[in-house]
C-alpha cells in the first residue's frame, strides 16, 4: 500500500507510510470492535444453550443488536469517579488496558504477507505488549480507593505474573522448534508436518504444550474457571466495582479482545493459523484469512464451553497450577524439546 501511495499517487515516502499504516491500522481496528461485539452475543448464546436458556433474542433479528444496545446504554450513562480515587489514575487505567488489547494485534498474520507490522521479533513484541494489561487493572483497583477493587488488583498481579511465566517458556519451545520469533515464520514452519498435516499441535513433543498454553491463556484473561479477578461472591465486580459509563465499556472491550488475541494465539501457534488443517494443494484455494477465522471461532467457542461448565477454581489451586504445575513442566519441556533439537543436529 506503501508503494501504491508513492508511485501511484506520487506523495513522499513519508506521507506515503503514513497513511498505508494509518489505512492498516484503521482495517484491523474497526472490525475488530465489530467482532467483539458480535462475540459478546455468542458467548451469551453459548452459555444460555448450555444452560437451557434462549439467551438474547428480542433486540434486532435473533438479538443480534443487543450488544450495540448495551454498548448505547453505558455511553449514554453518567461517568462517576469517586470522591475519594485518584481521578488521573481511575481515568487512565481502562484507556490502558483497551489500548494494550489493540497494539498485539499489529504483529499478527492473517494470511502470507497480510500482516500490520512483520517484525522479526513479533512473538517477544506480543510476550511485551501483553504483559502490559497487568498495570490497567493494577492501576484500577490502587486508584479506586476501595477494598475490594484493590484486593482484585492484587490478585490480578500474581495471577497475570504466576501465568506468564508459563506462557514465556512455552513460547521458547516453539521459537526453538521453528527457528524464528517471526510469527509469519512461526505459521510457516507449521506446514507439511509429516508432509500431510499442519500444526505444531500434531507433533507428540510439542502437544502437551499447546493443552498449557490452552489454560495459561484463560487464566491470563481472568475467564472462567480462573475469573478470581471479578469473583463476584467475594469481590462484587473486582477491579471494576467503581467503573460506570464508558470507563467500564472499555474494560468489557478490551477483556474480549484480549479474548479473541488468544484464541487467536492459540491457533497461530500451534494449529496452523492461516493454513489449512492439512497440507492439501485444493484446501489452499479457500483465503488463509478464512481458516485463521474458523480456527478462532472453534477456539472461543472451547473458552465459552469451559466457562460455562467448569466451577471456579479457589485462589490457592489458582496458584498452584501455575507455580507447581505449570512452570515446572514448562521449564521441562524447554530442556526436553531442546535436547530433542541438539540431537537432531547431531545425527544429521
């Protein structure tokens, strides 16, 4: 688009990226927020077919606009901050966690050559990036001034903090495996696993990881059964307890997106992302933005499954899973999958 700019419409170079990047920006941002809306009304369906429920269906054709009404509801509620919060803070904290919910998505493939920004070290920009949702609910629940949002941010800290740390190893297991932080790199050394298939998935060594980063995943976006963070019989609404308007709209569109990120983690990572399932010359015909979106779906369609079935975890098995479970068998792997690598080299 870059170059469409300069040769076609002859500006400098400059102006020329400028507006590609703004054009790309605006490409992933405004369907994005169109997705999450649409994927708020599919966890409610999910959960209300799972419980024998209809779920919403009065507003718009199947209740396909009840989001868009509750997204009018709150921007058209009064913004209340109060007396006693550091207004700076309280205010600044969810324009954090929405912005940190859009920047990952600048390094993510969505087919060959369909990518925002194809970095190098796009799986350590993403690690980063991510890592950095922690400070809006922190932020939040410090400034409220109240006990229980800070009691929630306290808990969002060690869990976000236990989880990562899982997550980052898992992440050197594949980095190590396909030689590259490049996620593009990443998807393409999926391809042709046992020259029929794709996917990190299918390979018995790196499986087990795919089912930890699976659970890390929901645990670092506080969904059930790891929502200790908005645990309503103990902390009414968590960090959001103070929230009202669209301070607390953010927060429901920046969790979701950071929902959608990880499906969409989990499937770039492991299951092939844009690729067809198997390696099969017709299978490429279908737009590899079209796979990488079925994957998602079937992904948030597990998180929707699992929240709507498993009990929430205690706090103390929170933490246990992650730092005697979780970080032990990661740190493993990372040896394991790395010895398996040196001896490959060796025997060739």
């Amino acid at each position: 688009m870059t170059d469409f700019f300069e040769t076609s419409v002859g500006l400098p170079y400059g102006w020329a990226w400028f507006l590609a990047t703004i054009i790309g920006i605006l490409v992933i941002a405004l369907p994005l927020m169109l997705a999450v809306a649409m994927i708020i009304y599919a966890d409610r369906k999910i959960w209300a077919a799972m419980a024998l429920r209809r779920g919403p269906n009065v507003v718009g054709p199947f209740g396909l606009l009840q989001s868009f009404a509750d997204g009018l509801k709150v921007f058209l509620q009064e913004t209340i901050v109060p007396t006693a919060a550091n207004k700076g803070l309280f205010l600044l904290a969810p324009i954090i966690t929405f912005t940190v919910a859009l920047i990952v998505w600048a390094v993510v493939p969505f087919q060959p050559e369909v990518v925002l920004a194809d970095i190098n070290v796009g799986l350590l920009y993403v690690l980063a990036a991510s890592s950095l949702g922690v400070y809006g609910i922190i932020l939040a629940g410090w400034s409220s001034n109240s006990k229980y949002p800070f009691f929630s941010a306290i808990r969002a800290a060690a869990q976000m903090v236990s989880y990562e740390v899982a997550i980052g190893f898992v992440l050197i297991s594949i980095v190590m495996w396909a030689g590259t932080f490049n996620l593009t790199g990443i998807v393409e050394a999926q391809k042709g696993l046992y020259g029929f298939i794709n996917g990190f998935a299918f390979n018995p060594l790196l499986f087990p990881m795919s089912i930890v980063f699976l659970i890390s995943s929901l645990a670092e976006t506080q969904r059930a059964p790891f929502d200790l963070t908005e645990a309503e019989s103990e902390l009414v609404a968590g960090y959001q307890t103070e929230y009202s308007s669209m301070s607390f709209a953010l927060y429901w569109l920046g969790e979701y997106a950071n929902v959608i990120l990880m499906c969409t983690l989990n499937a770039t990572l492991f299951w092939g992302g844009y690729l067809p399932p198997l390696d099969w010359a017709p299978l490429y015909a279908v737009p590899g933005i079209i796979w990488l979106f079925a994957k998602i779906l079937f992904f948030f369609f597990v998180f929707s499954w699992i929240k709507a079935t498993v009990p929430r975890y205690r706090y103390d098995q929170l933490m246990r899973l992650g730092w005697k479970v979780f970080l032990p068998l990661s740190l493993f792997w990372v040896f394991l999958v790395s010895g398996v690598l040196m001896f490959m080299r060796v025997g060739i």
